[in-house]
C-alpha cells in the first residue's frame, strides 16, 4: 500500500497545483469561466491521464481531487462550486481509465 500511495504524489501535487494556484489568474468572470471550465478539468484530465499510463488504474487518484478540491470553495469561491469537486473526480476517473487502457504498451 506504502508503494501504491508514493507512486501518487507527483501526480496529487500536480492537481493541487492546478486547484490552488491557477485560480490566483482569475480576475474577472471571462478568465474564471475559462479557467473552471476548460484549463482546470484538461489539466486534470492530462495528470490522470499520465498517470494511468505510467503507473495503472489508481482510484485514489480521483479520491485525492475531490478532496484536494473541497478546501477551495472556501478559499477561492462559495457554497455553489461544491459540484465542481465532483466533477474533476469524475474526470479525473475518466482520465485516469483511458490512461489505463494504454499502461505496459510502451
């Protein structure tokens, strides 16, 4: 379990890199419904993505961003952006799964 859960940590620190820092580039509601809405969920879905090729099907990967996501509500937006931590587990799941299908072809 110790291996399993070391093999995540580039990867959770990516995603908390993405949930915490690029929202600092927010300044108006354009560059917020980008950000949210496109960058957030690619960058997202890039980091699961490479890690189910790299290191297999994890689910604690999707597991870690909601809850790397839920500090952020309080921090960055309000009580409405609670879906959004659902939604980037789910697409981190989804990234993370087709990852999967390309593990050991290499």
């Amino acid at each position: 379990m110790k291996k399993s859960c070391a093999a995540l940590i580039p990867y959770v620190l990516v995603l908390a890199m993405d949930f915490y820092l690029l929202p600092l580039l927010m300044v108006g509601t354009g560059t917020a419904m980008l950000l949210m809405l496109f960058v957030m969920p690619l960058a997202a879905f890039i980091t699961a993505l490479a890690c189910g090729m790299r290191r297999g099907f994890f689910l604690l990967l999707p597991a870690a961003a909601f809850v790397l996501f839920l500090p952020t509500i309080f921090i960055y937006y309000n009580a409405s952006a609670w879906v959004y931590a659902a939604a980037y587990a789910i697409i981190v799941l989804a990234g993370n799964c087709a990852g999967r299908i390309f593990y050991g072809k290499r």
